[in-house]
C-alpha cells in the first residue's frame, strides 16, 4: 500500500513565491504544490496538504499554535504514516519541542522543517528540506515508523526537536544540535543512526495523547556580569510567574555575592521553580564542580544538564500546565522526558 504522509503548512519563508505582479514575496497555495515542486510526482507517496489560516510568521507563534497543530495531528493521525509541518525558522525549535512534550505516546514521525530562501525562488533550499522531510515522514521498517519522534530536517540533517537551536540567521545550514547526534543525515542515501532515535512506547495500539494545558506564566533570566541586586529582584518578583529558567555562565555559575542566592531562595520559598540552563550552546549544567554552583544547588535550584534554552521554555510551559507538587515538577524538571537531556 502506498505510504501516505500529511503536510501541515503554518507559514515562514518556505511557502513563497514571487508576486508577478508586485515583485514582492507571497504566500502560495500549498494545495498546488505540485506545480512549484514537481519533483514530488516522483514520490510514490500519497501527500495531502492541510494549510493553516492565517498563515503567519513564526515570530508570531504562540502556544495556542502549538495545540492547533497537536490537534491537526491527532484528528489524522490514523490516516497517514507521518507528518510534515512546515513552519518558520526563527521559531522552529521552540514549536517542535513544545510538541515533542505534548505528545507523550507519539508513534509517528513529525518533521518540522522551512527554509531561508523561500521555494519558489530558484536558489531555494526548500525543496530539498521538503523532499528529503517527506520522504522520512513516510519511512517504515518491519511496518513501523523508522523515527518515532518529533525532529527538525534542515540543510541533510535530521535533529531531535527538543536539542536543536537555530544557529544562524543566514546560512542554509540554520539549525544545531550541540549535545546530541543527528538522527540521520541525508547524502546519497539517507542515513539513519538507529541507536540515538528515540524507542516506540510501549502500547503502541493506544490513541495519540496530546497534553493541551501548556502554562505561559515562566519567565527567561539571563545572568551577566554586574547584574545588580535590584534587577535580579525585580524579575523575580514579577507576579504570577512560576519557572524561571535562569540562564547561566559555563557549567551553571553564577555569581557568588550573598545576596545572589538569598534572592534566589526567596523566589524558591514562594513556590517558584528555578531551572539553571547554560548560556554556552553547548555542554552541560554541573552545580558540584564550582563554589557557586553548589550553592544554588543546595537551596534547590535544579540543574538543566544541557537542555537548549528551547526545550527548557516549552518543557517547563508543559510540566506547569499539569499542575504537579513542587517535589513531582523538581522531580520532571530532572528527568529526561523525550530525550531533551543526557543524564
Ligand atoms: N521570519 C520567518 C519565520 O520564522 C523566517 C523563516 O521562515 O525562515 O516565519
């Protein structure tokens, strides 16, 4: 039977094409897709396309998105082998790893992929991203999906979701995944490194699960040097905020000032969860190499371990929005989830 994959079209670069009549970018009916990339006929794979209204640029992107898609998804999801969303760079690694957490017991590949130039420019890189995207989406071994998981395909390299970071503003290659391996990497076949994709749970006849409460109320610190007590404070005293994600120097130092970590256990003392993320792109969180470090782990700062600052957003977005005791967010907050984390 031909394998059968679902294209979700949210907007970004990728679905343009030049207005002949204004000269400017548009964007183009992705339901005559075959016409600017003929190059799918060749597929003998069944693509439908669902194309989101208002299409928009990422930067606009907020969690209600996000449920829309996992919803899209869930509506279809007995239809078609995978699913590609296309979706726009700047905000790809945030959206794809908010979904990786929203869909707990996911069977089936979603690929999340865009371009810097749009498609229906000659020098695009979008068709590429898109081919290669959907001829993953649709991949199966011994009948089940080859990539059980939510990942980005850009520039030949497929990459867990909730790893990955847009890198650049410029160059075809956008994307990183600092501290973990591609999952595969397209050259003239496309390669999978089987070992590092993520296992099939474990009741894989169960319905999609989408997790749908996500908690908006976190808040991103990034520490630096001369932060003053008085600003510190102040972000920690935002009302209503419940995670913070406190954005450190190297392994997850801070600065060693008394009244530093005496801000910090303030904010702990009220309820709110502090999770230390590093600012280096790559590497990990480790609060028992440095004074500084020991201290804040100590009054119950959590350690990211080397969480990318997008999977930390939408991670601690999803584990508030499930209303858990402090010990049980502590305890998720720790934990790899999807395999956002080495531990
Ligand atoms: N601003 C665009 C977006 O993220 C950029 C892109 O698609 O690459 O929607």
């Amino acid at each position: 039977m031909k394998q059968s994959v679902l294209l979700l079209y949210t907007g970004g670069t990728i679905g343009m094409k030049t207005n002949d009549l204004t000269g400017g970018l548009a964007p183009f009916n992705f339901k005559q897709i075959e016409e600017e990339v003929p190059e799918l006929k060749k597929f003998n794979i069944n693509i439908d396309t669902y194309t989101f209204d208002p299409l928009i640029d990422s930067s606009n992107v907020k969690p209600s998105l996000w449920l829309e898609i996992a919803n899209i998804i869930k509506q279809n999801y007995n239809k078609y082998d995978g699913f590609v969303v296309l979706h726009g760079t700047d905000t790809m690694a945030y959206s794809a790893s908010a979904l990786s957490f929203m869909l707990p017991n996911l069977t089936k590949p979603i690929i999340f992929t865009g371009s810097q130039i749009p498609i229906g420019v000659l020098r695009t890189d979008g068709k590429e991203n898109l081919i290669s995207s959907i001829e993953i989406a649709s991949q199966k071994k011994n009948g089940v999906a080859v990539v059980p998981e939510v990942c980005i395909y850009f520039q030949n390299h497929l990459l867990r979701a909730n790893r990955t970071t847009k890198f650049s503003a410029e160059h075809f290659n956008a994307f990183k995944s600092e501290n973990y391996h591609p999952l595969a990497k397209a050259g003239i076949k496309i390669e999978y490194s089987t070992n590092n994709i993520l296992p099939m749970p474990e009741n894989t006849n169960e319905e999609l699960q989408v997790i749908s409460s996500m908690c908006e109320d976190v808040v991103v610190i990034d520490i630096f040097p001369g932060i003053s007590q008085s600003i510190l404070s102040s972000i920690l005293n935002i009302p209503n905020v419940k995670g913070f994600i406190m954005r450190t120097f190297g392994s997850g130092n801070a600065p060693t000032d008394s009244w530093f970590i005496e801000e910090l256990e303030k904010a702990l003392k009220r309820g709110v969860a502090i999770l230390n993320v590093t600012q280096c792109p790559s590497g990990s969180v480790n609060m028992e190499l440095y004074d500084t470090g020991k201290a804040m782990s100590k009054i119950g700062i959590i350690s990211g371990h080397d969480i990318t600052t997008e999977a930390a957003i939408t991670k601690m977005m999803f584990l508030l929005g499930q209303h858990l005791t402090n010990k049980q967010l502590h305890d998720k907050l720790s934990q790899s989830l999807r395999g956002e984390i080495t531990i």
